[in-house]
C-alpha cells in the first residue's frame, strides 16, 4: 500500500499535461550536466551500471549499485554561463531506489536599462531543477521509475515554475549485456507563468539501446528521440533562398530520410584493458543538422569524454560541439560513501 501511495504522488504531474502546440518553456531541464552522457552524445538512457548521474533523467536506471553513491557536476557552458549539479542515490528496503538530484543555472549579471539607454543597474537570471526519483525492479529484468521535477526559473522580476515528470521502463537481460529504455520524459504542467501566457513543456517520447559485447570491452547505444512528433527539424532554418544566377525563389525541402536520421543518437564507450580508463564519443545528428555551417560544418554534432578512476573516485570529462562557436566542457567527480564508512 505504502508504494502505490509514493508512485500515485510522483505521477501527479501526468494528469497535468500541458497544451498542445505553442512555444514550450522550461528547455533548460534538457541541458545534460553528466560529461559521461553528454560524450555520448547527450543521450545515456539504456546504460545499467553504477553511475548514479544516469537515474537523474530515466529513474528506471536507478539501481541497487548506486546505493549510497554521490556526484558532483560542473559544466562550463557558452560565454558566461555555468552549470552545476548533484545527485545521490539510496537503497530504501522493498520499496526500490530513490535519489535526490540538483541542477543549477547561472546566465550571470546583465546591465538594467531603460528604453532610452540608461542604465538603472544590473539584474540575474538563473533556473534550477530539483528532482526525485524512484526506481523499481518489478523481475530479474525489467525495471519501473518515476521521477518527480520541480522546476524554478527566474529572470530578473520575472518568475515561473512548474512540476514535471518523468516514467520509463528498463529492459536488461544481464547474460546478453543488453538493454533497451522507453522514456516519456517532461510530463507536466507550468503552475506560474512568466506573464499571462502558460507555455507547455518540451514533452519527449524516447527509445534507446544498448550492447556490450561479450569479446571486446566496448559498449554501443542508440537513442531514438522526439518519437511523438516527426518534423522536429528547427523553424529557424532557411527554407528558401534566391537564386543568383536566375533571380527565382528556391524552395529547400528537406528529404525524408534526413528527417528521420534526426531523432537519431549514436554514442561509443570504450574500456581498454577492461581497467579504470574509458573512452568515449557521439554524434548527435540533429544537432549536425541544425547548428552547423553549410559551408564549414567542423566537427558539430560529435562529441567526445573520458573517464578514469583514481582511488576511490571516478573523475569524468566531456568536450561536445554545438556549433562553431561553441564547445562546453563538462566536469563531474562521483563516489561511493560506502567506501568511506558512511
């Protein structure tokens, strides 16, 4: 009885969908703090193992060698913007897995001033995420989780704030080393808004797979996301453009099977030695396809990480490009309290 009362208060924000269409609010609670994840190109929803950063965003990941585990994030975004974050996860008795998890937003100070340019000072802007999560093994291979979002956001005098939730279900057959995710991810309702307008939230259906393979210490996973909507190609994208030669209007459109490939991730991590050392790299295709230069795409939509354990700490990093301009690097240290006594 007692679960079914902690599962029916991390499902309320079900029954508050938000409308469809409109402008979604709230995308800062995509932003992956994990270097791990975010090497892997920004998607690790079908990876059991210990590392307690991957139950934040798919709770039914959560599992019994997270108990007790601990992590500290840092990412340094575009320009002045910085990230931080935790998460700590804990065995509960029957009744599963719960963690606790923190991301912060600071976009930094920005000049106050009024229609003439005068300034009148400065004011912040900052957003946070608070989440709790539940996982529950239902049999020896299939995993429910719930996790419960508070999001806060604050820009200058204006404020919001909304519940979400997340629900998936995990897969994972241990003699095959393989694993396979259905996600439902962002399921909510914006209760504040930041004027008279509610905005909904950046709802996301997604489906991922991993494989480790039994000969070769080397891990592959494919994430199919945004699979409750088919076009998720970016509205800023120009669509026309003039012919120079002819002076004629050029329609752009876009093949199916670019659009498809858009809600594709791939992502690699390699053990060599089967030691303490990972290796790892992504590509994100609709970030490629979005964000980088016709004529000079570089190296957007890849992304790259390593891992290493030093005594009793794991130590992780991951470099991602975005586009040409902008490259974060992800920072992240996790422990085991276990292993201190605590």
């Amino acid at each position: 009885m007692k679960i079914k009362i902690i599962l029916l208060v991390f499902c309320l924000p079900l029954s508050l969908l938000a409308q469809v269409g409109g402008i979604t609010a709230f995308s800062f609670v995509d932003v992956e703090l994990s270097p791990r994840i975010e090497a892997m190109g920004g998607s690790g929803i079908a990876i059991v193992d210990g590392d307690v950063s991957l139950g934040q965003t798919t709770p039914s990941l959560l599992n019994a060698k997270m108990h007790n585990s601990l992590v500290f994030s840092f990412t340094d975004y575009f320009s002045d913007i910085n990230l931080i974050g935790f998460s700590y996860a804990r065995k509960w008795k029957e009744f599963g897995v719960f963690s606790i998890g923190l991301k912060a937003i600071n976009y930094g100070e920005f000049e106050y001033n009024d229609a003439v340019g005068n300034n009148l000072g400065s004011f912040s802007a900052h957003d946070q995420v608070i989440t709790f999560g539940l996982g529950k093994r239902l049999n020896e291979k299939f995993t429910l989780g719930v996790n419960l979002n508070m999001l806060n956001s604050q820009y200058e005098t204006y404020n919001a704030f909304a519940l979400s939730s997340n629900v998936s279900v995990t897969y994972f057959n241990p003699e095959k080393e393989f694993t396979s995710t259905l996600l439902f991810k962002n399921m909510g309702r914006q209760l504040i808004a930041y004027a008279d307008t509610e905005e909904s939230l950046p709802f996301d259906v997604q489906l991922g797979m991993s494989k480790k393979l039994k000969h070769l210490p080397f891990r592959y996973s494919l994430t199919f996301h945004h699979l409750n909507q088919f076009d998720i190609k970016s509205p800023y994208k120009l669509l026309s453009q003039t012919n120079i030669e002819s002076g004629e209007l050029e329609i752009k459109e876009e093949t199916v099977a670019k659009t498809a490939f858009r809600h594709l991730i791939i992502g690699a991590e390699l053990n060599p030695f089967r030691k303490s050392l990972f290796i790892r790299g992504g590509f994100n295709f609709q970030r490629r396809f979005d964000m980088s230069l016709s004529t000079y795409p570089a190296m957007v939509g890849f992304s790259w990480g390593i891992g290493f354990e030093v005594l009793k700490f794991r130590l992780d990093y991951s470099r991602a490009a975005y586009h040409l301009s902008g490259t974060p690097n992800n920072f992240s240290f996790a422990t085991n309290l276990s292993t201190f006594g605590l």
